[in-house]
C-alpha cells in the first residue's frame, strides 16, 4: 500500500461512533511521521508538528467545525481565515472534516529544525513567503499577538499562488513522541448541544520540548492530559504531572480523563 492509499485508508477508518478517538490517533500518528506540505516547483517541505481534528459525521455531531463543503473532501488544502486544514471528509457520506494545522518545521541547511508555532503564524512566517506572497493578509479586530493577521483566501495573490503549495504523503518515516490536549479556543456557549467535545482530546503536538514558542498554548495541560491518558511520552513524569492538576485545580479535567 503506498503513502496516499494509507492517508486515504486511515480516513475510511474515522470515528463511526460518538467516542473514537483512538481512529484520530493513528491519523494523527501518520500525519506526523510521513506527511508534509510541499512548496512547488522548489519541493520545500514543512513538517507537521501540531494539529487538531474537526470531524462531523451523523455518528460523531461534532459542531465545531467550519460550515465548508470543501471539508467534504479529502487531502485538499482549505485556506480559511485561521489558517490551513487538511481535508478529511466524505461528502457523500454526510461526513465533514478538517485537520488545522497549528505548528510545522521545516530542516534548515546545517541540519537542526526551524520550528513555527500557532495556526496564523505559521501561514504568515512560512507559507505564504514561501509562495512568494505579501499581500494575503489583513489586520483583524482582535490581534491574539502583534504582527498576527487574519488571512484573507480570496486575496488575488493568493488565489494565483495557492495550488503551489501541496499536501504530501512522502513516506519519510519521522519518529516522534506524541502528546495530546483539548483543541484551543473554542466557545463553550457557541454549541451547547456540543459541550461534550470542549474537552475531547483532539489536539496532538510533537517535539514539545525542542519548540520553545510561546504560541504553545497550554502546555502544562498538554501534560497532565497525556500523562492521564497513558502517554508515552509522559509516562516518565505522569506522577508530577497529575499533582500538578491538583494543586492547580482543574476539576473539569480531572473529571474528565481521570474517570
């Protein structure tokens, strides 16, 4: 089975039922070790190295995704204000979804990793320069850190220039510890149909202790979440991590993932 048959396969194998969040995982797991975004004709490569899943499907209501049909796609690149996503979907099945990438990095010359964190930084540093861009952003009304700006997909650069830039199943085979958290920024009051998926834990991140970016949001959660999960990335430190939720006192965390 070659790269893209397995993203595909993967993809087949979503959640069918309202709590699989293990289907997320093994995705999530793939898209970290061999998939990348690729800049064309040059072949620059931006490694993923956080994301977060959006899903809805008649088995798992999950509201918190965009209304696009795009996401009824799959392994396409949807460009919306945030950020970037990787379609996951399934149109005709009624299913919709994204995977946002929230962090990438890409190998510089003497070897070491230059890293880049947050869902519109990222775009802003590295994408859109890439793609030789100036112009596809404009300032928002709520800046979360200066220089930060809301893109805008329907900039003419932009519309020229996108197709360059690919989603790829290179099959490099990248090992990494993965840890897992609950998805940034969401509105509790926004679906409250919905509250069940605030907390699931759909955000993964890799490289954690090499990416120093203070747009690592919520790192000490990150921690005692995977630590609660089984992680293996924290199993060495699961101890200090679960008194850490204590002595903080993150009661709906705990009540949560420590059932």
């Amino acid at each position: 089975m070659n790269t893209n048959e397995t993203f595909s396969k993967l993809c087949d194998d979503l959640p069918q039922r309202k709590n699989a969040f293990d289907k997320f995982n093994a995705l999530a797991a793939y898209l970290f070790e061999n998939c990348c975004l690729k800049v064309l004709p040059e072949n620059r490569e931006f490694y993923f190295t956080e994301l977060e899943f959006y899903y809805e499907s008649p088995e798992h209501p999950d509201k918190f995704r965009h209304n696009s049909a795009l996401q009824g796609s799959r392994g396409k690149i949807y460009w919306h204000r945030s950020g970037i996503d990787i379609t996951i979907g399934d149109g005709e099945k009624n299913i919709f979804g994204g995977v946002l990438v929230r962090g990438i990095k890409e190998r510089k010359q003497d070897g070491s990793w230059e890293y880049k964190t947050g869902p519109l930084k990222l775009v802003s540093d590295f994408i859109l320069p890439s793609l030789g861009i100036k112009n596809a952003v404009y300032a928002g009304r709520q800046k979360l850190v200066p220089g930060i700006r809301r893109i805008n997909p329907a900039s003419e650069e932009l519309v020229q220039q996108k197709d360059r830039l690919t989603f790829a199943c290179v099959g490099a085979g990248l090992p990494c510890d993965i840890w897992q958290s609950f998805r940034v920024g969401l509105n509790k009051k926004k679906f409250s149909s919905a509250a069940d998926f605030i907390y699931r834990p759909y955000r993964y991140r890799i490289d954690v202790d090499k990416d120093t970016s203070a747009l690592l949001k919520d790192k000490e959660k990150m921690f005692f979440i995977s630590a609660a999960l089984g992680l293996a990335a924290a199993r060495d430190r699961q101890d200090s991590y679960l008194q850490l939720a204590h002595q903080r006192g993150w009661n709906e965390l705990e009540k949560y993932y420590l059932k």
